[in-house]
C-alpha cells in the first residue's frame, strides 16, 4: 500500500513537471514564420563591452527570431532578427536610458537592430556559419555569425500534446564581435571613445522548437 501512495506521487510530480514545461513551450513561443518558433523564456541576446579595462556585460529584452533551419541541407536554412533597441539592459537604468539616447543608439530615430542572412553554410559537425546583414543607426555591415547546434531532442509522441503540440526541441549558440564605430554607436564624444572600449561581443543562446 506504501509503495502505491510513494508512485502515485511520483506520477503525479512527474506530470506537473510536464505541464509546467508545456505551459513554458506554449506561452513563451515568439511569432515566427518559419518551422521553428523561439522559447523566449530559454533565449537570450548578450553582449559584452569593456569600461577602461573591465567587461561590461548586458542584454536586448525584446526581440523576434525567425528561424527556418534545413538539417539535413543546412544551406537552405535562414535567420532574421529583429531587436528592440530600447529593451537594452545593463542593470543600470542611467546607464541604459543613456545607451538609448542620441549620444548612443538613438533608440528613438533608430527603434530596430535587425540581421538577415543571405547565405548558411555548414562548417563542421553541428557547426554553421550564416553571412549577412547587421543593420544599427541605419548602418549595415555584412557579417559572418559562427553557429553551434548544442543538442537536439525529439519529444516522445504521447508526450507531444502535453507540451503544446512540441515534436522537436533545438538549441543553438552564435556569437561574434562588432566594432561599434562602423555602425556610428558612442562615436561623438571623446570620452565614449577613450572610456569605453571599441570591440563589442555579442551572444544568442536560442532555444526553439517545432510542432
């Protein structure tokens, strides 16, 4: 009898952690019109900066992703980005409203830092590169982004209509550096250019999934 009550509520805690991942997949998919919609609430858009000497580290809060990827012809894969530019987050709010204005990121004039990818190419095992354009201020610059396929799950199909309809979870890592000054950001005062530093890092760690 003991040993029916102790399953039965391994069972139990066992399909509220279902659902609570399902209730995630659900709600926090961002709109996409590709096969694959973003888990905002396991996504992140990083970047990294140095002050004199010391990296500063910060966040883009809003954004939309749309992410058609072709595993089995990875060159026929395609991503876009859409940033809200005044969703940056550093932890300080005088710093971010300062990041937000004309003396940075104009976030006002300049609402939106987008890329689109021209081309994909695979490079190695669950390694991609995605050429395109980066455009901040009104500036595009063609770059390349470094993809990394961290790991892929397909979900079990009598666990799929728990999890929102979910057949397949992905997650991938891109990072890469920028010069700010080639997109004209914190380039009108020499005190933004001699305090902080040029080379700015950027990383997405982005998690989506497919029904």
């Amino acid at each position: 009898m003991g040993q029916s009550i102790t399953k039965n509520r391994w069972y139990l805690a066992a399909l509220l952690v279902v659902a609570l991942i399902a209730s995630q997949l659900t709600a926090n998919a961002a709109p996409t019109t590709g096969a694959w919609s973003t888990d905002t609430a396991h996504t992140e858009i990083n970047f990294s900066v140095k002050h004199f000497f010391t990296p500063v580290t910060g966040s883009f809060e809003d954004y939309e992703i749309v992410l058609d990827y072709n595993a089995a012809e990875p060159e026929k894969s395609r991503v876009e980005a859409r940033i809200k530019v005044a969703s940056v987050n550093t932890g300080n709010e005088k710093r971010d409203n300062h990041l937000r204005s004309a003396d940075w990121f104009e976030a006002e004039k300049y609402p939106y830092i987008t890329f689109e990818s021209t081309s994909v190419r695979k490079v190695g095992d669950n390694r991609l590169i995605a050429s395109g354009d980066l455009t901040i201020k009104g500036k595009s610059q063609r770059i390349e982004l470094p993809i990394t396929l961290l790991g892929s799950q397909k979900i079990p199909e009598q666990m799929q209509q728990m999890l929102g309809g979910t057949k397949e979870v992905r997650s991938f890592e891109a990072s890469t550096a920028i010069e700010r000054s080639d997109f004209g950001v914190g380039v009108g005062s020499w005190a933004a250019t001699l305090v902080v530093g040029g080379e700015v890092s950027i990383e997405i760690l982005l998690e989506a999934h497919t029904s």
